[in-house]
C-alpha cells in the first residue's frame, strides 16, 4: 500500500485528469457524429430529418438502457486488476463483450419485427414514420456491434486505459461521416444510406476495441472461449444498472411531457437548455468513469483510505466543475440565447433557465461523481433503489409544475429538487463502509 504523502494528492488528481480527459473527448464524439448526420439528413429533406429524429430517439434509449455493459465490465474488471488477477479479470470482460453481442442480436431481430409498431408510438404523420422505420431497420443490425463496443470500452476503462476508445472512437466517426456522405449523395440511397453506414462504421470500430481486447486477454494467458457460467452472471450483475437507467429515463420522459404541455415557446427553450445540459452532463460524466475504474481498482487491491481519498477527491472536482460551468453559464446566457434562436420571447426565457441550470449544476458534479464511486463499487442495487426515490420525489413536483401552469422555468428548479433527492441517497450511501466491499 503506498503510504500518504505530500505528492499524493498532486498524484491523483494527475491520475484522475490522464482517465477523464480522453473519456470527455470520446464523449463529445457521439453528438458531434449525430449534429453531422443530423446535417447531412436535412438536406435530403425536412421529412427525412424528422424520421432520423424518431429513429435516433429509439436507438438512444437502446442505448441508455444497455450501458450496463460499459459500466458492469469496468467495475468488475477494475477490482479484480487491483486485486492481482488480470487474466481473470479480462475473462469477466469477454463474457461482458460475449453478452454484449448476443443481447444487441436479440435486440435487432426486435427492431426488424416491431420497428413499425414503436415508431407509431410517436404519433408521426405516415410519411415521417415511413423513414423511421426505413432507417431503424437497417441501423438495428448495428447493435450487436453497438453493445460489443459498450462492453469492450468498459473493459478497457476498467484496465485504466480510456484514450484507446477515444482514438476509435474518433476514428470510427469520421469513417461514419464518409460512408454516409457516400452512401446517401453519391448512391442516392437517401436515409437508408447514412443508416447503412453508421451500421458499417460500427462493425469496424466494435472489431478493433474486440481485437484490442482479445489482444490483451492472450498476451495475460486468459482462455478464450465463450463461458455460459460468466455470461449468466454478467447478465444477473446487469439487471440493476438497468433498473437504475429506467428510473433515470422515466424522471427524463416527465421532463419531456411537462415541458411538451407549456406550449411552444416553453418547450423551445426547454430543448436549448437541455442541449446545454447534456452537454455539461458529458463533462461530469467524464470524472463518473475515473471514480469507476480508479474505485473498483483500489477495493480490488483492499486499500480502502485510498478510496475515501479518491471520492473525496472527485468530489471536490465534481464541484469545482459546476461551479465553474454555471458561472459561466450565467456570465454567457446572454450572448447564448440569440445563438440558439431570434424568437425574442424564447431567448427572455432562457435567461431566466440558463440561471437556473447554472445554480444547479454544481449539485449535479457532486451527483455524478458520487453515482460513478459507487458503480465502481458494485452497489447496483442500491443505485436502483436511490433512482426510485429520486423518482418518486421529482415526478409529483413536475406533475404540480404541470397542474398550476407554472411554465418551464419551475420545471427545471423542479429538476434541481430530483438532483437534490439524489445527491441525499448518494451521500447518505457513501459516507458509510457498506458498498466498500474488499478483495476481487
């Protein structure tokens, strides 16, 4: 154990930056490939753009839902690293990345028997429905390369290694960007173009974090072969990050529907704000995957100071950054709104929740970081039940916003009450000993 010293700290916050700075990057990656799809569709036509926004609004729950598989193998590979087993850790990795692959197959043949059936839960015009369905049939044969990547990229977060993903990551996406433009101006086949190339841009990226992987798996004398017994128990590990993400999606659905009933200028300044908001979510997100991997290393290697040293750590980063992005935020809200919109009642409002979302991000750091020490720690269970009563106290608050009218604005100091509810059940769970289970 590395006994405390004056460089400690220096030392960890060096640890902390070399993890969450590529993690942030790749991050942003996504929604920048997204902004330049979402270009690229609109000028096919406004038709076609409002599938894409359909279809890529399915493909992102999907998504959210299975990010258990990033979050269950980084843990679970990290601690038994910290605990002196490698081998046995990246074989628990390649029964992450085996479930990751039968799962996305599962999912896919869903989306071909279904795709109609939940894109009309939208209540789109037929013509809009007709390119969602279009683009999700194609773009659903790409999940079990997109939950491949989940689970590679946790595995490889897990060995402390978060600028491999970024370097795919980036490289994958703007392979995207080419084969959409190809598929879609040169072939002339429309939606279905940049969906086929998305689904092909995958294949490429989920093979190359795979063979990283496997490489290393070899390299530190793991067996390959496919273990039932260790792909059961990465799904059994899984079910409550996933009940976590369906309490999140649900506070976020709320959100969605109160804002969608204020009217049309309410709910468009609710849409720039929450841009901005999962914008900054991806920063902070970025220190909940260094509490991660740094966390389930240090309760693998049974150094639990460490731990306390580390959350407390992130912590002070967690607020720091929010402090820092709202007062900004509310410096700049001025000269953001016009960016955003010329409605002059639209940007009047966004002063007013711009302000708001500044005061409550610093909330949020601590949020995230907190939610991110104790996935490392493995305490999925009791992040379910903290989403379900932070769920249980936000939902009734949106709903009264909703009752009385109040407007969008009382909806997002709403929300600051659901990071309130989180931030209390986070802190309540890791400020005691009971998630800091020792050892692989």
């Amino acid at each position: 154990m590395t006994s405390p010293t004056t460089h400690q700290p220096r030392n960890l916050s060096r640890e902390i930056a070399v993890l969450a700075i590529p993690a942030f990057a790749t991050l942003v990656s996504e929604p920048l490939l997204l902004m330049a799809d979402s270009a690229m569709v609109g000028h096919l036509g406004t038709t076609q753009l409002a599938g894409l926004g359909l279809a890529s609004s399915v493909m992102s729950i999907i998504n959210g839902l299975c990010v258990f598989l990033a979050y269950g193998t980084t843990s679970l590979v990290a601690r038994r690293v910290g605990a002196g087993d490698k081998p046995r850790a990246l074989a628990a990795g390649i029964d992450g990345m085996t479930l990751g692959l039968g799962l996305g197959l599962v999912l896919a043949l869903l989306l071909q028997a279904f795709s109609p059936t939940v894109i009309g839960w939208y209540g789109g015009s037929s013509e809009v429905s007709a390119q969602a369905v279009a683009y999700l049939r194609i773009a659903g044969w790409g999940l079990p390369m997109l939950l491949l990547m989940l689970a590679s990229t946790g595995v490889l977060r897990g060995l402390k290694d978060t600028r491999t993903p970024l370097v795919v990551a980036v490289s994958m996406n703007l392979v995207n960007i080419g084969l959409n433009w190809i598929f879609m101006y040169q072939l002339h086949l429309g939606i279905r173009g940049s969906a086929l190339g998305t689904v092909l841009a995958q294949a490429v990226g989920s093979a190359t974090l795979a063979w990283v992987v496997l490489r290393g798996a070899r390299a530190a004398g793991t067996t390959l072969r496919i273990n039932p017994a260790g792909v059961l128990q990465a799904a059994r590990g899984g079910v409550w990050l996933v009940a976590r993400s369906v309490w999140l999606q649900l506070s976020l659905a709320v959100t969605v529907m109160v804002a969608a009933r204020t009217g049309a200028i309410g709910l468009a300044g609710h849409q720039v704000t929450n841009s901005i908001w999962a914008f900054l979510c991806l920063a902070l997100d970025a220190l909940a995957i260094a509490a991660q991997a740094l966390v389930g290393h240090e309760l693998g290697a049974r150094r639990p100071d460490r731990v306390r040293a580390i959350t407390a750590k992130l912590c002070w980063w967690g607020v720091g950054g929010g402090i820092v992005f709202g007062v900004l935020l509310a410096l700049v809200r001025g000269l953001l709104a016009p960016v955003f919109t010329p409605d002059a009642q639209v940007q009047q409002l966004l002063m007013q929740l711009l302000l708001v979302l500044a005061l409550i991000t610093p909330i949020a750091g601590i949020v995230f970081v907190l939610d991110g020490v104790l996935i490392g720690a493995g305490d999925a269970k009791y992040l379910a039940f903290a989403g379900f009563v932070a769920t249980v106290v936000y939902v009734p608050m949106a709903l009264m916003v909703n009752h009385t009218r109040s407007g969008v604005v009382w909806l997002w100091v709403a929300y600051g009450g659901y990071l309130v509810a989180r931030v209390a059940t986070l802190t309540v769970r890791a400020r005691s000993t009971a998630w800091m289970r020792l050892g692989a």
